[in-house]
C-alpha cells in the first residue's frame, strides 16, 4: 500500500469506532492495527508483538542516520459506555464506546507511520500502539515488562490526547505539567441488613453512604488551595438489593485528581479521615482501598517542549493554542516520568466532553493532526541536540 489517502483514514477510524474493546481485551484491535501496518512498505519497518502484554504493539521505523530514537505514543482502549451518537458506523459492541477519542489518536499514528513507512525518516521512529490507559495502565505495565530496553527504548516520547474543546486540527500545549495525576478509590461500607420496616434492628448502609458522599464534598471546597485545586469524583456507587431490605453494604468507586502528587496524597489523607469518621458514627466497618497505578501527573519535559511549541507557533498550517493544565488523567504521565518527552492535545471541537455516550470528535482533525506531527518529527531530526 503506498501513501494512505484521507479517505482511506476515515475509513479506518469508523473501523476502529465500530469495534471498541476495554482495556486489556484489545484483541480484535490488535489484529486489525497489524493488518493495517502489514500492507504498509516494510523496507525499513520492524514488527514486534509481546507475549507479554499479547494487545500491545511496537512498531520500529529504521532511520536513514539516526542521531536520536523517538518514540510515538498511542492509546488504543475504550470504555464501558453505551454509544448515543446515532452514527451509521456506531459501536458494533455493545455497552462499549471509543468515548474518549483512541479511535483518532490510533488512526492519527497509523497516519504518521505511513507516512514514515514510505519517506524514511533521519532518526529511529517507535510507534507504541498501547493498550489500557482508562484503567490497567497499560504504559507503567509495558515499562515493568521491560519493553523499552535496548534498540526499543526511546530518547524522547511523544503522544496526543484529543480534545473537543479546541477547534478542529489544533495543537494546544503548555510548558510543565499538562494533564492531572490520579488515583482510584473504592470505599465499602459495612454495616447490618434488615427489615425496611424495622431500621433499629439494622445498620443501613445507603444513609452512610449518602453521608460519607455528602462530607467528601467538603475536602475539596475546605481542605483544598483554591489555586491549586483537586477533584473527587465518585463514578459509581452500588447499595441494596430491592426497596424493602435496608443494606448491609455500599461500595462507592471513584477518581481523585490533582496537578501533583502533594495534592493527590493530601486528598488521599482527607478522604481517610472523612472515611472513618462517617464509619465510626454510624458503628460501619470501612475498607478503603486506593490504586494510583501509572496515572502520574503529565509533566512535559522542558527543553522537548519548548521546541515542539516553537515548531508549532512558528508552523503556518499548524493552529496553535496553548493551554491551561487539565484534570483528565493518563498513564502517558507515567512514561514521561521515566523518558523525556511531552503530551499534547489535537482539536477535534465537539459539543460534547471526552467520556459522553454522545462524543462525536471531528474526522477533519485527522489529516490535519497527521500532517501536523509529520511536519514536528521532520523539524525535530533536523536539531543537532
Ligand atoms: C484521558 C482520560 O480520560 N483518561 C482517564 C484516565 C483514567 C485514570 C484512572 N483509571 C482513574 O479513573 O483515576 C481519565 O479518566 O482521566
């Protein structure tokens, strides 16, 4: 196959959207992605596939005279949400959605591949297609196995993550820390079932939970520095089994997010407290169970970063937007803890925010995002530093 055509792209994007897989189940999508890379010029390509990690895929481009190795990061996972675009090439599987833009990000990178598959590039080029960033962390996982050792650790990484607020094909950044750290947290509380009609004889646990939730609200607005800020989100919460049985037992799943780890940890601490103290009022056992993973704050690298924002405020068909730090997580932030590099985001303006059953990122920030980051890597091979 020679150079994709922006028609070809579209239709591997709809391809990818109509089969969604969560993180770590990315068989289907692993295969296709390969597929794809199979029929692109091979002469200076290098597959690797990892018994390791089975969904994940390395793909090296040999360069011509390479001075540096540079890493590309996509994520390719998507997420347990039920689909209400109403596209004719909506999800095929049901109750998951691509809503949170993997089906650009992975067709952008094949775009930037393809590109390099038929121009050779000066440096070494590592395409990272990585499975489970919603959750598994799929990044900090691939380090631990050891896949950036030797010829397939990159100098530098870079990655995007799309963004719905910003106009199509835009490139927005900023120096220092882009994206939020986070950390999973689930609560269970335990207490006594029993008879709707009877509460003296139960401990009901849907009251202390409503409580617990109710306190958390004020570790944010109370406990937190207004300018630096912090979120707790709880995306889930499970108590009882039918009206007229008060329950035993409540489990509350959610997200805590802050710009660093001082916050996230200082959170963690106040929700302890709240934690306990809900449960010793209302005579409940609690189990807390927090997991942060390699969700670590996205803390671009300075001098890459200075660079990629020149190119891109110095680049006439590239729309640059610099941007505020942002509490969506990623476990990219864990990669860039360990290789320089930097994050940024591509413009797909949308009404609808990531995570929305009813995200439709635009298809013309496709092509632009491609040509964009082709024209970064050429500009980037050309520095002697
Ligand atoms: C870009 C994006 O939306 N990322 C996710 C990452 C999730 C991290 C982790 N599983 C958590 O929920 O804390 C996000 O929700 O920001």
């Amino acid at each position: 196959m020679a150079q994709l055509t922006t028609s070809d792209l579209i239709a591997i994007r709809r391809h990818l959207h109509e089969y969604p897989e969560l993180a770590m189940q990315e068989v289907n999508t692993h295969q296709y992605l390969l597929s794809v890379i199979k029929k692109f010029n091979q002469a200076n390509l290098e597959i690797r596939e990892l018994k390791e990690l089975p969904t994940a895929l390395l793909v090296y481009v040999h360069g011509s005279d390479p001075k540096r190795t540079i890493g590309y990061r996509t994520d390719i996972d998507a997420l347990p949400v039920t689909e209400q675009t109403g596209l004719p090439f909506s999800s095929k599987n049901p109750g998951v959605m691509h809503a949170c833009g993997h089906d650009i990000h992975m067709t952008v990178a094949l775009g930037v591949l393809n590109w390099f598959s038929e121009h050779q590039p000066k440096d070494n080029l590592i395409f990272f297609f990585q499975p489970a960033e919603e959750s598994q962390n799929g990044g900090k996982v691939a380090y631990e196995k050891g896949v950036f050792t030797g010829k397939w650790r990159p100098d530098e990484f870079y990655g995007l993550h799309d963004n719905p607020n910003l106009p199509t094909g835009a490139i927005g950044c900023r120096m220092g820390t882009l994206f939020a750290g986070t950390t999973e947290v689930n609560v269970d509380l335990i207490g006594k079932s029993g008879h709707a009609a009877y509460p003296q004889d139960a401990n009901d646990m849907v009251v202390a939970a409503a409580q617990f939730i109710n306190q958390v609200q004020t570790i944010v607005s109370r406990s937190v520095n207004p300018i630096e800020g912090g979120v707790i989100t709880f995306g889930k919460l499970e108590a009882g089994t039918i009206r007229n049985v008060i329950a035993g037992r409540a489990r509350i799943e959610g997200t805590i997010r802050g710009l660093t780890q001082k916050m996230i940890e200082h959170i963690v601490m106040r929700l302890k407290q709240v934690a306990n103290g809900v449960a010793t009022s209302y005579g409940a056992t609690v189990n807390i169970e927090f997991n942060q993973g390699g969700y670590l704050p996205v803390e671009n690298n300075e001098a890459l970063t200075k660079r990629l924002i020149a190119f891109a405020k110095q680049d006439p068909k590239t729309q640059f937007i610099e941007t505020q730090p942002a509490m969506t997580g990623e476990d990219f932030g864990y990669l860039l803890s360990k290789i320089p590099g930097t994050m940024f985001w591509l413009g797909v303006d949308d009404d609808s925010p990531l995570h929305a059953p009813t995200l439709n990122p635009k298809e013309s920030a496709i092509p632009k995002g491609i040509q964009s980051i082709i024209r970064f890597l050429e500009f980037r091979q050309q520095a002697t530093d």
